[in-house]
C-alpha cells in the first residue's frame, strides 16, 4: 500500500536520524548510548512504570500522572519476546502503531486518488513535533486508537470504535471524550439497545483504571501526582487565560526574550505566551469547525474533532499542550478533505510539509542528545 510504504519512510527518517547523532558528551544523569537516546525525559516515568509499577517517588512529581498503556504494552512485549528489552519493545510497538494508524488513514478516505491519500498520511507524520512517534512516548499508541475509532465510526463498526475508545481512555485523560461523539454517531444510526451497549462498552477502559486505583489503594498516590505535575505551571489554558492572558499583555515583550527559560522552568505564571497560544488555538480551531460545519464535513470527522479540540484545551497542561496537537488526527484529515481538490493548496502544503520536516528531524536530534524539545 503506497501510504504504508510513505509512513515507514518518514518514520525510518525519524529513527536514522535519531539513532546516527553523535553527542559531543553524555548529558549528567541522561545516556545518549543506543536506544535510550529515544527514552528521555517523560520515557522515564513510563519506564518506571513498566519495570515497577505504581510506586511513590521522592519529591511532589509522581508516575501516576501517567495512564497505564504504553507501559503495558511494552512489557508484553518484552516478555512475549524477551531480547527486546522494555525500551526496545516499546519502540517497536510505536512505529507498528503509527504504521497501523495510518493504514486506518488511508482507509477512511479510501474514495480519495492514491497521491491525494500519500499525501495526507505524509502531512500527518510531519507535523511539528511528529518525532515523538517513533519515541518512548504515548502519542503514537493514542494516535493509533483514534485513527481506528475514526474508521470504525465511517463504517458503522461501533464494537471497535467501542474498543479504540477504551484503550485511548487508558492512553491518556481526553480519550475518555470520545466516548460523546461514539454515543452521538451510534445513537443517530443504530438501534438503542447496540448503541447503549457500545457506549457502556467504551467505558469500560477509564473505569478499569478506577477501579486498579481504589482497589490497589494508591488513590492518594494518584491525587499527588495530578497535583504535583499540574501545579501552577500546570493549569489548563481556559483558567491561565482568565487569570493571566488580558491583564499579562503587557508583560509580552519583556518576556519574549526569556522564551526558553519560560518554556523549562514552572514559573510561567507571568508569561503571555500560553495566554496567545488559547488565542490562536481558539480562532484556527474554530474557524476549521465552522468550515467543516458549512461544507458539510462528515460527522465521523466533524465531531470527534470538535470533542477531541475542546478536550485538549480544557484539560492540557500548559508546557506540553502543543504536542497533544499531534494526536487532533479528526482535524487535520478534515482540514486536507477540505482542500484535496485545489492544487495550489497542496503545493503550499507540500512546501509547509518540507519545512516542517526539516524541524522535526532537527528535534529529534535535540531530543536523542538529551536535549529538550518538546
């Protein structure tokens, strides 16, 4: 399939460039050797919970922050194939992940030419920060289930939708939202009976969690460390608008110089860069709604992109908001079957795609040398 073949190139760009770079020197407590040039920063807290579970960590930031999937399906795959270590399994599992995904891609615009389909799969894969595909992150297993329940939705397949909905539940905290747009679509063309039970169905991830949490009794642990990861710095951007986004305008100048260090240390609290980063997620998205919504955008696309969107901004810490862009599949597949049919739109997509893949092989080469990039 020629989108699977364009997603193993991009891909495989990712991981030569990430495994090719030659650090001058070991960052201190970061080894930049072999496959943990792939596992940094957040990879380290998922690695702890494959290895050990659950456990309590020194200091306020703890793992539970993080939602059990990708751990579990590494260290299947590390005892299904014992090798591969925890890193390598998890790894592996990202690139068949994404590669999967974007076979789901690919079949939910099936009717579309194949160079209209390569083409949207490519832009998918290189969007900025895309190289955390092919890392010890969760995105790629995230981007996989949305993908499938996008396809499942379009083909009336509600048990898989069901299913795709409970592992992203298990991914990270705005896969549980999907559950809205499955009980709209199945409520609209199925029976009540299938559709209370595919939406029951899709619950079943998030409340499993739950109920590890209450029954292994690590609740309080759980508190902790929501509250330790999201603090100040943590807040969602409706709230840090609110509170900072008008009356911090005027600190914008003097603080766009100190960018970096407002990005790496906690104290954002008087910067506005968050405050027009809601301004600029608010106007796009919106914009891409209502155009979905006046060309008569499928409902497969138009409402998990419009769930999965306002999800993102109510709920995503601040620091790592942008990167949850990536996982917005809905709204980026409904952007290019806006415009598939305008060539001009395309060269510009194809010259914006060029750029931004030359950024994310740049970060992949920060982000393998222990450096950040996210």
């Amino acid at each position: 399939m020629p989108s699977a073949v364009a997603a193993m190139v991009v891909t495989g760009l990712y991981l030569i460039d990430a495994l090719v770079i030659r650090p001058s020197r070991d960052v201190p407590f970061c080894a930049v050797a072999g496959l943990s040039r792939l596992a940094h920063w957040d990879a380290g807290w998922y690695l702890s919970i494959a290895s050990s579970g659950y456990q309590r960590h020194p200091g306020i930031q703890q793992p539970s922050a993080f939602f059990p999937l990708l751990p579990i399906v590494a260290s299947i795959g590390h005892i299904l194939v014992p090798p591969l270590s925890i890193t390598a399994a998890g790894v592996v599992i990202n690139v068949v992940a994404i590669l999967a995904a974007m076979v789901f891609v690919d079949r939910t615009v099936a009717e579309w030419p194949t160079w209209q389909r390569v083409g949207c799969v490519v832009a998918l894969l290189v969007l900025p920060g895309a190289y955390f595909y092919v890392t010890f992150y969760s995105e790629a297993l995230f981007a996989l289930t949305v993908a499938m329940f996008v396809w499942s939705l379009r083909n009336d397949k509600l048990w898989l939708a069901a299913a795709a909905v409970a592992a992203a539940s298990l991914d990270r905290t705005i896969g549980a939202t999907l559950v809205l747009p499955l009980a709209l679509v199945a409520f609209r063309e199925a029976d009540r009976r299938r559709a209370v039970a595919a939406t029951a169905a899709s619950l079943t991830g998030i409340l499993g969690l739950g109920l590890y949490v209450v029954a292994s009794g690590k609740l309080s642990l759980f508190r902790a460390g929501r509250a330790g990861w999201r603090g100040a710095s943590g807040l969602s951007y409706p709230v840090y608008l609110l509170r900072h986004g008008i009356s911090g305008t005027d600190h914008l100048i003097a603080h766009a110089a100190l960018f970096r260090q407002v990005v790496d240390v906690p104290s954002i609290g008087r910067s506005v860069v968050w405050g027009l980063g809601l301004y600029t997620d608010v106007v796009v998205g919106g914009v891409l709604i209502v155009l979905f919504w006046a060309r008569r955008t499928a409902a497969y696309l138009l409402i998990p992109a419009a769930v999965l969107g306002l999800a993102t901004l109510i709920t995503g810490p601040a620091i790592s908001q942008e990167r949850f862009t990536l996982v917005l599949l809905p709204l980026w597949i409904g952007v290019i079957a806006l415009f598939r049919q305008s060539r001009a739109a395309w060269v510009a997509t194809g010259l914006l795609g060029a750029a931004s893949l030359a950024i994310n092989l740049h970060l992949m080469g920060q982000f393998a040398s222990c450096q950040w990039a996210g």
